[in-house]
C-alpha cells in the first residue's frame, strides 16, 4: 500500500510539473496571503510566476492549543488537553481568465501534515500522533478587485496515507492502536479562501 501511495505521488507531481513547465514566460508576480479552512485552520501561502503560471509553496494548518479544565461542573474532574500540528504543500497553479478581473485557477499540489495531541484526565491518558503525506488537485476562482489584492476560493479534493499510533492508559495499563488509512476525497478542511497581495514587477 505504502509503495503504490509513493509511485502515485511521483507520478501525479511529475506529470503536473511536465504540463505547467510548458509555459516558458518569465516570472513577474510574486504573492503572499493567509488562507484559512474549516474557520479554525490557517495557513501562510506564497505564489511566484507569472499571469497564467505560478508555483505554490505553503504552510497550512500551524497551530497550538491547550487547556485545563480544573473539575469540571458536569463530573468533578479535571481534564488536561494540549495540542499541535502543521502541514507543507508544494504545487503549480495555472490560471484561466473568465471576465476581467476574475479567474479560474487549477492546478495540482503535494505535501505532508503532522498532528499532535494528548489527553488526561484523572482517569486515563491518552497520546496520539499522525503523519498524512498526500497530493491534491485544485480547483478554484481568484478575484482581483485591483492592481494588489487578490481573493480566492478553492477546494481540494485528493488522496492522502494516514498513519499514526495512539497509546491509551487506564487502571496503569497501556493499549497502543496503529491507525494505517488510505484517504480519498473532500471535506471542510479541503475548502479554502485565500487573501493575498501581490508584488509585480
């Protein structure tokens, strides 16, 4: 499964890399936004290229939570939770005018996420981790009300390799359960609004 995933990968970036390095204009625009998925994942997103092409870099979904529930009304118990995860995707983008100032963006990306988290009560202990390597297509518009800013809107429908392991502990004793899923689709955390500037030349 692991060795299908791989060759999937390579074949998916090498071919959109083939297709996008057709264009052979130079750069002239960079841009840098914030996007933002799911209304509490965030990411920093950095475009270079031109009007038509442009290459991806991102780093989606930094974040780190805590709290401390110190007894809790409904139970009398404390709870204990902290929590972590980032992600970085690579890709091209080609963009496709519709109406002026308005375009259709398509293009392809591949990246890897990494999650965190651990749970205590006075009860039980719980620790987890995951690894998500995968790849995506893009389909999207981009809206440029003037010389700068840019709005866009995408979704992200793709495949992704979950692996990760989580050890549970109750009464001192530790189960540790293995999670290996192979991950097809669309979901809220696939749709994103980007706000970018853009730098021209």
């Amino acid at each position: 499964m692991k060795k299908c995933l791989f060759a999937f990968l390579i074949l998916f970036f090498s071919g959109m890399t083939l297709l996008f390095a057709q264009d052979k204009t130079p750069s002239k625009a960079r841009e840098f936004g914030l996007t933002f998925s799911n209304l509490d994942n965030f990411g920093i997103l950095y475009k270079t290229g031109n009007d038509k092409t442009l290459l991806r870099l991102s780093l989606l979904a930094l974040n780190l939570n805590t709290y401390h529930d110190y007894g809790r009304d409904i139970d009398s118990i404390d709870h204990k939770y902290t929590g972590m995860g980032a992600g970085f995707r690579i890709g091209f983008e080609k963009r496709i005018l519709l109406v002026k100032n308005l375009n259709l963006i398509l293009g392809s990306e591949i990246g890897i996420s990494y999650s965190s988290n651990r749970q205590e009560d006075d009860n039980y202990k719980i620790t987890q981790w995951n690894l998500s390597p995968g790849a995506d297509f893009i389909f999207g518009v981009a809206y440029q009300p003037g010389e700068h800013f840019i709005i866009s809107a995408e979704v992200t429908p793709g495949l992704a390799y979950l692996f990760g392991k989580s050890n549970v502990t109750r009464n001192h004793v530790t189960n540790e359960v293995t999670t290996n899923n192979l991950i097809f689709g669309l979901s809220n955390n696939n749709a994103a609004i980007t706000i970018a500037y853009r730098f021209s030349k």
